[in-house]
C-alpha cells in the first residue's frame, strides 16, 4: 500500500516537474521599438555612417527582414496596429493618431498576460493618446518602469534610463514565469541637438543623401543629428542584450528590434513611400528560428508580429487577429519565415506578396479635423497608392491657422530639411523637392521601385503601367474589402469626426460634427 502511494506521489511530482518544465519552455518577449526610423539607417542596411552594432547582432544571429512596412506611418495608430495584430481600418478610433485605442480590441500583450507573462515597457509604449475614453487603465504595452534615470548625451535625448528599466522590470518578475517587454525610445523622434552629429566626429561628407532631398548640407546635417539618436537606440538594445545574456535567458527570448515607422522628413513618415513605411526588423531566437542568420526578403507587415508572438507562446490566435471573411480565416504569423530556409534574391521579383499601409487623420492639420485617407499595396515591382481625397492637402494644409498646432504643412514635423525646401522653394534645385514633399497629390499614384527605388517619377498614367495599375488598383480593393475597411466598402467612414486629443496652439480650431445624413 504504502509503496503504491509513494509511487502515486512520484508519478504526480514527475508530472507536475514536467508541466512546469513545459512553462518555462514558453519563450520571453523583448521587442525593442525605435521611434520614426527608416529601414536605410542601420548597419545591416550597408548605411555607411550610421552605427548599430546591436541590431545588427540580431540580424547576424537571426533574420533580417528587409522588406518589412509598419501598418501606418504615424507613432499611435501603427502601435496600435502592432499591439492589436490588425490594420488600422479596422480600429475604430485607433487609426487616428492623439486618439485612444478601444478596450474591446485585443492585444498580444493582454493576451499574454491572461496567459500567465508578466508585462511590462520602458520610455515610448502605446501613445501618444488618451487611453480613458477607449476604456482602458493601463498602457497597453504593459506596466510602466520608467523610473530609472541617465544623464542624455544630447540635449533632445530623453533621460529615461531605458535599459536600467528593463532590469528593475526583470527584477520583479516571478521565477519560472515568462515575460513579454516593450522597450520603446523616444529616440530617433524630433527634435535633435543641432551639430550632434558632427560634434561626435560624423563625417557630412559621407552621408548617402535620400532621392527625396537635395544634396544639401543642411540635410546632410540633419540627417547626422537623426543618427545620433539612431545610435542611443541602439546602445540601449545592446544593454538589454547584455542584461538577458547575464542572466542565461537570451536563448529563451524572442528579440525583436524595430522602429514604429520611418523617418521625420518631408515626404517620408506620415506619407505611403518607403521612408515613411519600410523600416528596420531583425529578430532573434534561436528555439524557434531554424537557420539562423539569413535574411528574409518577402513583404510583410508588422502587424504580423501579434499571431506571431501568441503562436510562439502556444497561444490561440483571436479571429480578429486572422485575415479574411469568416470560415476562412488565415494567421497572418512569421512561423513559415522562422522556419523555412528562406528565399533567396533572385526569386523575389517573381514574388508574390504584398505589404499593406494606411494613414486617416495624422495630425490636427486641415479645416475642421480632416484627415489624409490614403491606402497602397506595396509589391516587389510597385508602390500603388490610392489617394481618396486628392483636393486636400497630403502633407497638411500651408496655412498654419488651420493647423491644431500652428504650423504650415503640419503632417510633417518642423526640421531644418523642411524649413530649407520651404525657404527655397522656388530656387531651381528646390521646387522639385518641395513639390515632391508638400504639393497635392493625384488619386491614383504608381511607382516602378526596380527602376525608381527613390518613388519619384508617378507613372500612374503611363500606359507601359496601365495593366499593372489595373491589377494592383484591384488587388488593394480586394483586400481591404475583405478585411472590413469602410473606405473599401463605401461605408461611412468615421475618421474624419473621431475627438483630436493633441495639443492645440490655435485654441479656436476643431475637430468638425458628422454632417447628418441626407434621406
Ligand atoms: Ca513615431
């Protein structure tokens, strides 16, 4: 009798050593996020002056996507949609940005945290916003450890002490107990320390100047006071690195490096085109990565990564988080690129996929809070964009008492690149670049990326294009409709009313009513 109970007993304590060896199999999440920078400005992107060791080591030792697109190019809504596994049309409020992110959406972090991780995020997480009118309490990138200082090595560099955050995080978390943190810098977000750049040894004259500025050396400067930041960035993903390796959990962590979207330039965030959209991503994780250190060429998006974290966790995947009408829903995860062998160059332009983007209301930067709605597909061969309201201003309206902000052409934040093509903007070597970045825009705009990598020349209506457009036109149509976006559906759309809850210079502008609805 008393042998059989202590077997009992063995077989109950094996089993129970068993499932608690099956929780810490569960992986850690770090996904550390930049804030506005394009893919271009890393090391593994062969940027010559720009220095980013750490994420480069994850790119080394794991993948580096180099075709990956934020959802939108603007801080709160690609947020969202990186937290909620979904695109912003189907967000509600959350596709405006200085909005709220609606309780009723799911994220990968709630998720994770009913799952049993703890949750946490340093410096930039879900924002800029209000959370109470979506209902919520808490960031939903976690709970906040902001509490740890530094002395910033430039002016415009935060003092939080991002990494020393994550540590006073790892120090509260249970034993055995998985985590998911977000580590989100202010950085490379304006504005910047002028001369930082050359002031730590940066060479101007080495700077790969974009084919959407003039070779100037105002921008040449710009350009090395936004890598400095670039740089702290990195130094803090390194740090954390550090801190995990310590400790023997960088193994069992899913490390994410990448940036909410591309860079604070004319005609870049807040607009469809690469250097708003294509931004950096590399991850590491050598439990669930086969073949390390290869890079992965497909279009994808970052909303990708919510399914992907939840099916790393053995997590079920919400219906909301898959694509396509019901009964059909597919997940939309990394798992095939974590464990395939990749593709390689040469096939790529026979590729199919395809990254999706949209922006609705970037900033107060119109009459009457109206937004910019745009959508576009972008291929291996294509950037196709579709403007819906071609007679408002792209990049915000020139007069500046329309703007929330008091600023001209708002969607594009003040900068020495901006405030050169507006000083200059009828010199020849000028107009060009500022009717690139700030005239208004046709509804229908085709870039050809293998022969226009810089999306220049709008080829929309060239004939040589004109199967091509049709099909891309249908293909943007076909997914958005059957993903539930209201533009595509021609239903009400919403955005244009949603509350403004940004800073407001001029204190008489506003947000107008919904026109009520002719019978
Ligand atoms: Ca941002």
């Amino acid at each position: 009798m008393k042998k059989s109970i202590l077997i009992f007993y063995s077989l109950a304590l094996l089993a129970l050593g068993a499932s608690l060896h099956a929780a810490d199999r569960r992986p850690n999440i770090l996904l550390c996020i930049s804030d506005d920078q394009s893919y271009a400005h890393t090391g593994a992107a062969h940027d010559p002056v720009v220095k980013t060791p750490a994420f480069d080591r994850v790119a080394r030792e794991g993948i580096h996507f180099y075709h990956a697109f934020c959802d939108a190019p603007t801080c709160g809504p690609s947020r969202s949609a990186i937290l909620t596994g979904q695109p912003i049309w189907r967000l509600e409020e959350a596709g405006n940005i200085h909005s709220t992110l609606p309780a009723k959406f799911k994220t990968y972090t709630g998720l994770l945290k009913d799952a049993g991780y703890s949750i946490g995020f340093t410096g930039k997480g879900w924002s800029p916003g209000r959370l109470d009118p979506g209902g919520r309490k808490t960031n939903p990138a976690g709970a906040e450890f902001n509490r740890r200082r530094l002395k910033p090595p430039f002016r415009s560099v935060a003092n939080r002490d991002y990494a020393a955050n994550f540590e006073d995080f790892l120090a509260q978390v249970d034993k055995d107990q998985p985590f998911c943190f977000w580590l989100g810098t202010h950085e490379p977000h304006r504005g910047y320390e002028k001369g930082a750049g050359q002031r730590t040894g940066k060479d101007p004259a080495r700077v790969v100047v974009p084919q959407i500025f003039p070779d100037h050396p105002v921008v040449r400067n710009d350009l090395l006071d936004y890598f400095v930041e670039i740089e702290h960035f990195d130094r803090m993903v390194g740090r954390a690195i550090a801190t995990l390796e310590k400790r023997g959990q960088l193994d069992n962590t899913i490390v994410v490096v990448t940036s909410d979207h591309g860079m604070p330039f004319p005609r870049a965030k807040a607009s469809l085109y690469d250097a708003g959209t294509r931004v950096p991503l590399a991850i590491r994780w050598p439990g669930g990565i086969k073949n390390p250190g290869r890079s992965y060429g497909r279009m994808i998006n970052l909303s990708t990564l919510a399914p992907t974290f939840l099916e790393a966790a053995s997590l079920e995947v919400p219906e909301t988080m898959k694509q396509g009408p019901v009964n059909f829903r597919v997940i939309n995860s990394l798992k095939a690129a974590f464990s395939n062998q990749g593709r390689t160059e040469t096939r790529l332009f026979t590729d199919p996929s395809a990254a999706f983007i949209a922006m609705e209301r970037h900033d107060g930067c119109r009459q009457g809070g109206k937004g910019y709605p745009c959508r576009a597909i972008r291929t291996h061969k294509y950037l196709y964009v579709r403007n819906y309201e071609p007679g408002r201003w792209p990049a915000g309206d020139p007069d500046r008492r329309v703007c929330a902000r008091d600023i001209p052409f708002g969607e594009v934040d003040s900068s020495p690149t901006k405030k050169l093509l507006m000083d200059n903007k009828d010199k020849p070597g000028f107009k060009r670049f500022y009717d690139l970045a700030f005239a208004k825009r046709p509804a229908e705009e085709l870039y050809d990326v293998r022969k226009d990598p810089g999306q220049l020349v709008n080829v929309a209506g060239n004939p040589e294009h004109a199967e091509a457009r049709k099909k891309l036109s249908a293909r943007l149509q076909e997914h958005l409709a059957r993903t539930g976006d209201p533009r595509a559906l021609g239903q009400d759309a919403p955005w244009d009313y949603y509350p403004y809850y940004g800073r407001k210079v001029n204190k008489d502008w506003k947000v107008d009513p919904k026109p009520e609805k002719q019978p």
